[in-house]
C-alpha cells in the first residue's frame, strides 16, 4: 500500500450543480425588462431549466466529450463510394438536440422571440461553443429565406422545429433541419464580390448547376446552405441541399477539415461543388442583399457567444477565488483580487446588457429599432468580439496553474475566445460597416444618438463621452484610418448608457469612471480602488 504522502486542502470544487440562468443578475434582469409582463413567469421558468441543464455535471461533460473527440470527415464508404461525411461524437448530438429541443433555432414566429432565444443561447452556450454554429445559421437562415415565400413556406417550419434530426435525408423526410452558409473563397475571403462560383442555369425556373467551392464552410453535415455564386445576372443567393428531393446526395465534395485553434467540436470544410444542384434564393444579381439578414442575425449571435463566453470565465474566476485562500484568507476578499474579478464582471455585464437590447430590437420591429441596430449590431460585433480573448486570459490567471491546466475547462474558453472576432466578418470589416451605415442611412445615426440620450443627464462622464463622440461624428474626413478608434467609442458610449440606465449604481458608477472617464489602466484589474468593488464582485457571483 502506497504511504500517504499529503491531504489535498484548499481547492476549489467544480462549479457544477448550479442554475446559469438564475445565477446570472445580468442576464436575468435583462429578461424580466425586455419580455412582455405577461410572459415572464413563463419565460422565466423555460430558461431556469434551461440554466439547470446547462449547468448540470452530464452537460458539462458532453461538451468536454464533443471538443476532445472532434469531428472525422469520411469521404468514401469502405467500397470506395464518395460519401462525404462527418462523423461528430454522441456528445454533439446531445448538445444540439437538447438545444434544438429548447429553441434555441425558433426566435421568428414566437413572442419575444428573439430576447428568448438570445437568453438561451447565451445560457446554453457556456456548456460548449462549437454546436453553437450549426444553432446560429439555422436561426440566420430564416430571414434570408423569406426572399423567396415559396421556399420560406417549405424550410422555414423545418428549420424552427424543435425535434433534432441527425441523419442526412431529404427535407421532406425531416422533422426538422439545419442550416449553414458558405460564403467566403480562397482568392477574396469577405470580399464576396470577387468569388469565382459560377451558377448556369437549368430548364426549370429557379434551378441552377453550381461549379466551383467555398473554403470555409461550417457544420458541413447540416441539411442545406445558403451559398453565394455568380449568374448571369451577377452575383446571387442560392440554396445548396445536402440531399435531393429524390433521396438521392447532392454533389458536396468535402475536401478536408479545418485543423483550428479551438472551435474543435464543430467540423469547418472546404467543400466543392461540381454540377451541384441549387435553388435561387431572391433574384439574380442581389446575393449580398439577400443573405445580409441571414449575416447580421450570426453577428449578433456573435456577440452573444461572446458574451456566454466571457461571463462562463468570470463565473469560473470568481467561484475559484471565493474558494481559494492565501495569504491569511480568501482571494476573492484581497483588494487587489477584488479589482481584477470586479473589473471582468463590468464587461462581462455590458456585452450582456448591450447583447439582449439588441435582440429586443428585433423583438419590436419598427423602423426605429431596425435603424438602431444597423450601427449597433455591428458597432457591438466589434468591440464586445474584440473584448473577449483578453478577459479569458484574465480570467484564467485567476485560478494560477490551475487555469492553465486543460480539466480546468479555461483553456477551452481560452482557445475559442478569439472566434467571434473573425467569423462574420472581423474587426476591420465590422468597423467600415459602421462607417457606411453613417454615410448612407442617416436615419440609423438618429436611432442610435436617441437610444444613448436616453440617459442624458445622469452620469456626467457618460455625457462628456456622448459629446466627444458628436465631435468625432462631425468631422468624417480621413475616417477610415480612425474607424476602429471611432467605433469603439460608439460601442463604449451605448453600453455606458445601458448601464446608467438599467444597473445598479455600484456597476453603472465603476463602468462610467473606468471606461468613459478615463480612470483607468490598460489592463484588468485598474480601477479606481475607492469605488464599490465588493458589491460589484458579489453581484457577478454565481451560486452554485
């Protein structure tokens, strides 16, 4: 018998067990403010046992098991048949049957659709990112599908069922479907209009011959996609099934799997086409207008993942802290501890608040709301995407060696954090986005300077930021260069006017002193030592 050598003390127990949901004031309080009152006691219960789920042992293991046992594409069958095929581990199915069964794809024709959806994913996405993907097109697919009501009537109850299918069938034989995009190219990548995928036209009305390929194209095992070629009539939306309405595949050659930094449960191929069969999706010459609605639904979902990313690590952070002790007594009572855990739970709050504002915007549907988001879905894929990789990795220096030990689960978070900046187009792409909603819909800047004037007058920094920004908004001349500068003030100025408006003094205060006001250092842990951390911590703590 091995001698014992030690007794193992002062560790932290796994944060499992618990409500995500619940646990999180942020998110919680952002619900009961967007969802009509008459709903709340229902979607407060729908998203408590998601938060349940999500946090339980048996999820967290599924999403250990989907990212250490990532997808393996099989292009033949042992007799040497192309089959073109991606084999995921059970734990994938798990995820995104659980999810699709929680509605997590059905935000379009339900009541506050979108401000419940939005909660969930960002509930269940902190279990594991990667099926994540195949949840956000599906739901994108939707509206870009309603430029053709024929092909919406068909897909469209497919695509926001609540029964998860796995296998590769025809639509018609699937209770429900998922979808995915493929949009970018070896020689131009976001510049889509340079793509060389050309599409001829068949005998029958909207049925085209797909040649050429796509080099990013995620979740390739979904039931279709939306994929952009060239036609006569220019560039144009298509939809690409995996399997034909006679059961019989479609020509989608996988060539390989994205070999990626994280991100390793969900398979991203390069594919190509070859006489694939596809449906005209719009008319010809109008693909980027067509599948932009389908684009600027993913980038708000990326937002929210970064968001399920970035309070997932601070939860983990904080929990760590409140169990560990050193130096005579708890981490998380050290002030200089404290400042670091508060200052993560303050942008872990604004890219929460900011996220479920705008999907509440897509809740409402006007012409005010919609003019609203246009500059700030992409002025929020900016800043809070950027936000992300940065907290993880403070947030992983909060539990030492531990954190950078793979059982911690913050190498994971680590490792996808980057992700949501570069899908969906990346910095550069969202910020010039930014500029030409300024120059050609003024309407949207209106939207956008009423929604932070809502909180005019009650935290003066937060005005001094609002009219730095009226003068940096005067002057346009050389602004691509200062584009990125101009953008981050825009986001920064929307998520201080939130808070002043719906958070707690302690939050709204340390956010405004530290972030507009300029108190404050170029990394965490900086703020101002005489504010309310301690309650801005305790207000982040999750309870396990």
């Amino acid at each position: 018998m091995a001698a014992e050598t030690h007794t193992v003390t002062n560790q932290a127990p796994p944060l499992v067990g618990y409500d995500v949901y619940t646990a999180d004031r942020a998110l919680s309080e952002a619900v009961e403010r967007h969802v009509s009152p008459e709903r709340r006691d229902l979607v407060r219960t729908e998203l408590s046992e998601l938060g349940q789920a999500s946090g339980s042992a048996q999820a967290q293991e599924w999403g250990r098991l989907a990212n250490e046992n990532p997808p393996v594409l099989r292009t033949h069958d042992r007799y040497g048949h192309r089959i073109d095929e991606v084999a995921f581990h059970p734990a994938w199915h798990r995820l995104l049957g659980h999810a699709v069964g929680a509605g997590l794809t059905d935000a379009w024709g339900r009541p506050d659709g979108h401000v419940r959806r939005a909660a969930a994913f960002l509930v269940w996405s902190q279990t594991e990112a990667g099926h994540g993907c195949p949840l956000s097109m599906t739901h994108a697919a939707v509206p870009a599908l309603r430029a053709d009501p024929g092909l919406a009537a068909v897909w469209e109850p497919r695509l926001t069922s609540r029964i998860y299918e796995s296998e590769l069938l025809p639509g018609a034989a699937k209770p429900g479907a998922l979808f995915g995009m493929g949009m970018t190219e070896k020689q131009g990548g976001t510049d889509v209009r340079t793509n060389t995928t050309a599409a001829t036209p068949l005998t029958a009305d909207g049925e085209y011959l797909l040649t050429g390929h796509k080099w990013f194209c995620s979740a390739p095992m979904s039931d279709g996609f939306l994929v952009l070629a060239q036609a006569p009539g220019g560039l144009t939306c298509f939809l690409v099934p995996r399997v034909l309405d006679d059961a019989t595949r479609n020509v989608f050659r996988i060539q390989r799997l994205k070999d990626k930094l994280g991100n390793r449960s969900n398979a991203s191929a390069e594919v190509e086409f070859d006489g694939t069969w596809a449906r005209r999706v719009g008319e010809e010459g109008r693909g980027v207008r067509t599948i932009i609605e389908m684009v600027a639904a993913t980038r708000l979902d990326c937002v929210l993942g970064s968001a399920a990313l970035m309070r997932q690590a601070v939860a983990q952070a904080i929990h760590h802290t409140a169990h560990r002790s050193a130096f005579g007594g708890p981490l998380i009572d050290k002030p200089l501890m404290r400042n670091v855990l508060a200052d993560l739970a303050l942008e872990s709050e604004a890219a929460t608040v900011l996220g479920l504002r705008l999907a509440a915007a897509y809740d409402s549907g006007t012409e005010a709301e919609r003019a609203f988001a246009r500059l700030a879905v992409p002025a929020a894929k900016y800043w809070v995407t950027k936000r992300c990789t940065p907290l993880a990795g403070e947030a992983l220096e909060c539990l030492g060696g531990n954190g950078y030990v793979e059982e911690s689960g913050m190498p994971r978070l680590l490792r996808e954090s980057p992700l949501n900046s570069i899908w969906e187009g990346s910095g550069n792409v969202q910020a010039l986005d930014v500029l030409r909603a300024l120059q050609r819909e003024p309407g949207a800047l209106d939207a956008f300077l009423q929604e932070v004037g809502r909180a005019r007058g009650a935290d003066h920094r937060l005005d001094g930021a609002i009219k730095d920004l009226l003068t940096e908004l005067a002057d346009l001349e050389g602004v691509e260069a200062r584009a990125r500068r101009l953008v981050e003030r825009m986001a920064l100025v929307l998520q201080g006017s939130l808070l002043v408006r719906w958070a707690p003094p302690e939050v709204a205060d340390a956010f405004c002193a530290s972030r507009l006001g300029g108190d404050w250092g170029a990394a965490f842990g900086t703020l101002p030592h005489s504010l309310a951390l301690g309650a801005v911590v305790e207000r982040a703590r999750p309870v396990a």
